[in-house]
C-alpha cells in the first residue's frame, strides 16, 4: 500500500471513530436509563397518613365502620406497585375499593394485597431461618461482666432456636440481645394495602381507598334529670364512640348510622355521680345533623373531629328541657298463671315496678329519632343535689312514639297475692279466683297499674274494681291506694281451654 492510501486509511478510520462516539454515548445513556426505568418498576411506591387531603368515618352500631381515605400521591407511569400505609389492622380485605378521583378511567388496579405479616422480635426471628445473625451474650469473669459476640446460624426456630456455631449444632443457648444485619421485605411495620397498579394518566392524582373495618361501635347514653315534682325532665343524648380498629383517624368527617343493617354470616376475613349532673348542666347543643338513609337513620357531625386508636369518646347528640313526664308504678302477674307459687296460707310479696315515661315528639322539645341506648335517671333531692334513680335500655325510636324507663321496685308501696279459689267445672272448664293487695307508706296517695296474664277462652265472672281488655291475653286494673292506706283487688275469672 502506498503512503497516500495509507494516509486516507488512517483518516476514514479516526473520522468514524468520532462519529461514533456521540452515538455509542447515547446508547450507554438509553441502557441507563432503561435500566432505571426497570428498577423504578420494581421499587415500591409509597405512601402514607401525610398524603392524606380528606378523611371520613362512618360508624355502625354493629362493630362496624367505613372508612374513606384521600391521598394526593404522585404515581409513575406503567405498571408498578403502590404501598397504601396507616390502614386499620382491623380491615376487612374483601371490601378494599381503590379508585383515582383525578382520572379514574387511566388507573386500574391489577392486583391488590393486604400485608399484615406484622414486625416483631418473634416474626423477626422466624424470618432469619436460614441466615446468619450475632448473639449477645453477657459474661461474668472476676465480678465484672463483659459482652461477648458470636456469629450463629439460625438452623430452625420452631419451638425453639436451633443454632450452628462454627461446626457445632446448638439448641438452649439463650442471649441476651440479637442483632440482625437487615430487615427483611416480607415483613410490615404496621398493616399495609400492596396494589399494583396501571398508571396511563398524570403523574400526580388524588385517589381514594375505602373499606370496613371492624372494632370500631357506638352507642347513644341518655341522662334523664328528673325534677323534684317528678312533672318534668330534661333529656340529654350522648354518642360514646369506641375505636378499637388499631388506626387513628384524625380531622375526620363522622357519620353514624343507627339501625339493624344485614350481615351475611360467613368468615369476612382477617379481621384484624357528680360527674354526671356537672355533665348535665354544661351539655352543648345538639352538633349532630339526622337524616333518613334506606330503612336507617344517618347522623352527620357538624364539625370535624380527630378520633385515636384505644379511645372512648363522647360527643353531645341532642338537648331537650321541660319533657313532660309521667311517674307510674305497675304490678304485672305471673306470665302463667296456673302455675302460681303457693304461698302455703301465706300471700306472696310481688315487686311494685317503677317508670317514667314520656312521648319523643317537637311538643315536648325533643322529635328526633333516637337512637339505641342506655338511659339513666337522675332526679333532685331536697337539697338541690341531683342523685342517680336507675337505669333502663331503650331500642331505637322514632319520633313520636312513647318511651317507657324502668328504673326499680317501689320501697314504700307493697304488693302481695293469693290464689283465693281454684274450680274445675268441667274437663276443659276452671274458675280462679285472685286477690292482689297493695299497701302505701307513702307520704301521699299513690296509683298503681295491675295488669294480669290470662290464657285460653276467658270471661271476668266478678270484679270489684273497673277492668279493661287490654290484649287476648291480659287484663288490667287501675287500683287507688291512699296515703297509709290498704286496696285489696278481687277479681274471678273464667277459663276454658
């Protein structure tokens, strides 16, 4: 070769040379990048309670809630998956819905996981079967103690660890600290939703997780405040609200619903004195707004509120003063009446039950449907002090409709009975005859309801006191007794069955 051809040779080849390096450059550079995008597609997003742009409880009285959780996250594109932290422990897996409230039609959910594989020394242990970790050991030489450090393989931890220590299977070497030179993937600090998601949208959305939980109730407690002349009352209704979902949920939007709502019963996965009258007179106004809702009734809180794992809380529910009530005491028979208790010539003692009642209606300032509950009553004694009298369980009730209070059996007014006459006049045809006599010790006259079960075909053969029909199965008296005074009622009936 000549040395003009050599020459042009030599050119040509450091020509490419310099054109190929800003390309080979780039390739490297696309490789890079490549593989970011591969390793971004693998590494986990995640987010947690500080996303967080909206929140909302709702409560069942049935151990019971729905929660809805906003999060404004940033999601990359393609398929990836999303780590959503600070869920209750108590979820139910089966009714997880995740949705973008930016663009739900390019975000859909692949695959969802609950991870509740929780971290803890046990499970920590029981993770590093296999792997090599350091036991701290103290040891005692001439009084004074010093840290010894071994390297162990964890062989087994089934009842107990099983360690290989050089060419040594060991088993009951205990130590007194171990420690780990990672964490493993597989387990959580705390309850976590894995999806794995498909992102064709933003990068930036506002999403929303919803889901029950279960350890989270409320119930509604009622002080009833009895004045002295037993006339009126004043009505205060509580919401106490219990959170054992092992979540916080703070500056939430709180619904409650009251009502017998439908289960399905199958496995629903892992489910993970003073005092009160000092209550009664600072009681707010009601704060929560009532609603139908189906064959329920929705009571939203007209403010937001922080409710923390383990806690009791108490929220005002309604206010009502001046509720016309009504003392009365009552004596009701034995639910089967041919199977009294013989006294032996002796009358029986019988409780004289005592209620209070009044009517859930705007006229007696009250008409908003209650709730279920526990309502205890309160009432001033001579000295201005308000003294607790008893306490009753209510249902759920609507507006007005009457409620009816138990609060205990009458001290001062006695009742007894006897069987006078017991009569078969053929095989399926018998005469009774009763006596019921009600004693007062009280400082004023008192009335007392009687109401008598009766069963089969019946008729009052006499009575001396005015009787009403009250059903198929029971009669009934009002019976007058004065102050220090005795009533005997006496009354025959007529049965056939």
């Amino acid at each position: 070769m000549s040395t003009r051809s050599a020459r042009i040779t030599g050119t040509a080849f450091l020509a490419a040379i310099v054109l190929l390096l800003p390309l080979a450059g780039k390739l490297k550079q696309a490789r890079a990048a490549g593989a970011a995008g591969q390793q971004a597609k693998t590494d986990a997003a995640t987010t947690t309670q500080k996303d967080q742009t909206d929140l909302s409880v709702t409560v069942y009285n049935s151990n019971l809630a729905l929660v809805r959780d906003v999060r404004q996250i940033r999601l990359q594109p393609g398929v990836f998956p999303l780590r959503f932290e600070d869920v209750a422990a108590s979820i139910n897996p089966a009714t997880v819905h995740f949705r973008s409230l930016t663009d739900p039609a390019k975000l859909s959910v692949v695959e969802q996981n609950y991870e509740y594989d929780l971290l803890d020394p046990q499970k920590l242990l029981q993770k590093y079967v296999g792997r090599e970790l350091t036991l701290v050991r103290p040891e005692t030489d001439s009084g004074s103690t010093r840290w010894v450090q071994t390297k162990a393989l964890l062989l087994a931890y089934n009842n107990g660890p099983v360690w290989k220590i050089g060419d040594e299977i060991v088993t009951g070497m205990g130590a007194d600290s171990y420690r780990f030179p990672d964490l493993p993937n597989n387990l959580y600090s705390r309850p976590t939703l894995v999806w794995t998601l498909e992102n064709r949208g933003a990068d930036a959305q506002r999403v929303e997780a919803s889901y029950l939980t279960s350890n989270m109730n409320w119930n509604a407690d009622y002080v009833l405040t009895v004045a002295r002349d037993e006339k009126t009352a004043d009505l205060d209704g509580w919401v106490t609200l219990v959170n054992n979902s092992g979540a916080a949920y703070t500056n939430a939007k709180l619904q409650l619903v009251a009502g017998e709502v439908h289960r399905a019963e199958q496995a629903r996965g892992v489910l993970m004195e003073s005092m009160v009258a000092d209550r009664v007179a600072k009681a707010a106004a009601p704060q929560f707004q009532q609603e139908g809702f189906s064959e329920y009734h929705l009571y939203t809180l007209q403010r937001r509120t922080s409710i923390q794992d383990k806690e009791s809380k108490q929220i005002s529910l309604l206010t009502g003063t001046g509720v016309p009530v009504e003392k009365y005491l009552q004596v009701e028979g034995q639910p089967y009446y041919y199977r009294n208790p013989q006294g032996i010539g002796n009358a029986i003692p019988q409780s004289v039950m005592v209620f209070y009642r009044f009517k859930n209606d705007e006229k007696s300032s009250l008409g908003m449907p209650l709730p279920a509950g526990t309502v205890r009553v309160y009432q001033a004694d001579s000295k201005g002090g308000v003294q607790f009298a008893g306490e009753d369980a209510i249902t759920h009730t609507p507006k007005d409709e009457t409620l009816r209070i138990y609060v205990g059996n009458a001290f001062d007014v006695v009742c007894e009975r006897k069987t006078m006459d017991y009569k078969k006049l053929a095989s399926n045809l018998y005469e009774l005859e009763y006596q019921i006599t009600l004693r007062n010790h009280k400082d004023g006259p008192v009335s007392v309801e009687v109401r008598e079960p009766i069963g089969g075909d019946w008729d009052v053969v006499n009575s001396n006191f005015k009787w009403t029909k009250l059903d198929a199965t029971t009669i009934g008296f009002t019976i007058p007794v004065v102050k220090d005074g005795t009533s005997t009622l006496d009354y025959r009936v007529r049965v056939k069955w």
